[in-house]
C-alpha cells in the first residue's frame, strides 16, 4: 500500500515542482524584459535631454542680444505710447471743436 502511495505521490509532487519552477522561471524573464525595456526607455531619454541641451546651448542667447532686444522693445514701446497719446489728443480737440460748433450753431442737424 505504501508503495501505491508513493508512486501515486512522488509523480504528482516532481509534477508540482516542475510547475513551481516553469512558473518562477517565465516571470523571471518577464521581469528581465521589463528592465530590458526600462534600460532601452532610459537610454532614449538620455538622448533626448542630450538633444535638447545641444539645441538650448545652439540657440542660447547672448546677454548683449537680450539687453538689445529688451532695449529695443522699450523703445517700440515709448514709440506706440507716443503715437497712442497724439491720437487721444487729436480726438480730444476734435470733440471739443464739434462741441463749439453745436454750441454756436454752426452745426446743423
């Protein structure tokens, strides 16, 4: 009885095993796999912030350029502010002229 017991067993028992190890051994390599992708993800992204970088320094701005450009705009700035200010004055004196001749009659309706 013994006997039947163990051969029933002991096949069963290797059979698990065999599964045990088949099992542990195919997420092994899903795990290598991943850290093969990780490592490859990793290394495109080391690329990229390298390409970057070459394009930041390639189109980096000099200190002189920016303060010529800022004093550039500020100059554009004062011109438009300028341009801005006549043309209120002209509407101003414009309305006023109109004003006077409602007032004085010399404008019909």
């Amino acid at each position: 009885m013994v006997e039947i017991s163990m051969a029933l067993i002991a096949p069963t028992l290797g059979g698990g095993r065999s599964i045990f190890l088949w099992y542990n051994k195919r997420n092994s390599e899903a795990v290598q796999k991943s850290f093969d992708l990780l490592h490859i993800s990793t290394s495109r992204i080391e690329q990229k912030v390298d390409t970057i970088s070459l394009d930041v320094a390639r189109n980096y701005v000099t200190n002189d350029d920016l303060t010529a450009h800022i004093k550039g705009e500020e100059e554009w700035h004062k011109v438009m502010h300028d341009e801005v200010k006549d043309i209120k004055t002209d509407v101003k004196e414009t309305r006023e002229v109109l004003n006077r001749m409602i007032i004085d009659g010399g404008f019909n309706h």
